[in-house]
C-alpha cells in the first residue's frame, strides 16, 4: 500500500534551511509540512509566516501548512496569498466560531481544505466538517510541543476515522510520535500519509534519502523488527 511522506520542518536545520529543502526533496519526500503556532492556541511558537513564504518559493513539492492558532479566519488571507494552488490548509476546528467559514475561504483560494483533530477531540464534534474537507490530520500527541509520547487511547479513535474516510471522501494523516511500528500498523488499515519528525527522519546523521528509502521499504518487515522510538518533533 501506498502512503505519502511529508517532512516536518520544524525540525529541520535553521542554519541552512535552502540546503535541508533540497535535500529532501531529491531523497522523495512528497511534501513539507509547516507548523505555525501563535502562542496563544497552543503553548509555544513555532514557524513563521516567511519561513512559511520561504519554503513554498525553494520548492515545487506541495506544502502541508498546519495552523495552530486562535481564530484562523481573521488572518487566513495573509497565509492565502504567499502559497500555491493545491497547497494543504489545516485548521483547528476548536480555534474557529466558524470553521466551516474559514474552510471555504481555502477552497475558493484554491488550496486543499483540511482539519486537525486533537487527541480530546472526538469524531461527533467534526462529523460534519468530515464532508467538506479533503485532509484530516489525526494529530496522536497534543499540539504545540516537540518529544511528546504517543497517546495510546488515540488509537480507537483512528480506527473509527478510517473506516469512515471512503464514504466521506477524505485522506487521513498521522502527526505526531510517528515511529515505525506506528506506519506498519495504520498505513495497511488506510492511514494515507505520515508526518516525519526527529523519531525518524532528522538529526539520525545519515542522507535524508537514505531514511526515506528505508521507511518505504518497511512495511514488508515485521513490526517486532521496525526501528523507532515514540519521541517526534512533529506536531
């Protein structure tokens, strides 16, 4: 089975960053993925919005852009305007009176609209967004800070999206403590992408080519063999 994925740039190397873009776009990965937070959603800062800007010039990969702040919809223009139709919007539904509103602003720009669902968040408070967007980020950590532990009773919650997702059209990624045995196990039940951090694809001293080449071949060993911890930088 197939399954995208996508580069955490928030763990990326700031002393070269043109460098880091283009290393891993020639080792395979699919896309990069953008965290910026506000300090006000979640509990710390992340990417800006011209590291953002930046990224999305020195690549022609697709940006995933996750959107950890409060009320998205009053600056969601300013973020509109510096990506490339067919870029990945991700919002919090809780951060938004409207989040519906806010998700029709990204498709009319021409970007893919999408939602991230915390690990308190349950499927019930999304159910209706699940028809409008084409991306949900299943987030297994709480968001906002690095080296956290999955969150094993997310698990369920994962199952119960997956089985969901044909009949509502979406795709469904995986951010946060993203390990190997974790890709074994969710991408053969429909898990379509994955959100790569420093559990296993930065700061390992070895080519980003080689890490990416490795996890897609993974799937054809047995999870008892799969290298990984449960620390991620995503999310």
């Amino acid at each position: 089975m197939q399954f995208d994925l996508t580069a955490s740039m928030m763990c990326a190397n700031y002393g070269n960053l043109e460098q880091e873009v283009k290393e891993l776009e020639e080792g395979g990965i699919d896309s990069f993925h953008i965290d910026i937070m506000d300090g006000r959603y979640v509990p710390n800062f992340a990417m800006s919005l011209n590291d953002m800007a930046y990224i999305a010039s020195a690549t022609d990969k697709p940006l995933d852009v996750h959107l950890m702040i409060e009320h998205p919809n009053n600056n969601i223009e300013i973020f509109l305007q510096r990506l490339r139709r067919g870029d990945t919007v991700y919002i919090h539904p809780e951060a938004e009176y409207h989040p519906s509103t806010t998700l029709q602003k990204i498709i009319r720009a021409g970007m893919i609209p999408g939602i991230a669902i915390n690990p308190g968040t349950s499927i019930e408070n999304v159910y209706e967004m699940l028809r409008i967007v084409k991306k949900v980020l299943v987030m297994s950590v709480n968001p906002g800070n690095a080296g956290q532990m999955y969150l094993p009773y997310v698990g369920e919650k994962i199952r119960r999206l997956l089985s969901m997702k044909k009949g509502m059209g979406f795709k469904a990624y995986w951010d946060g403590a993203c390990s190997a045995d974790k890709i074994q196990k969710f991408a053969p039940m429909g898990m379509d992408g994955f959100v790569l951090g420093t559990t296993m694809l930065f700061d390992k001293g070895r080519p980003y080519g080689e890490v990416i080449q490795e996890i897609r071949r993974m799937q054809a060993l047995p999870a008892s063999e799969a290298p990984g911890g449960e620390k991620s930088c995503a999310g």
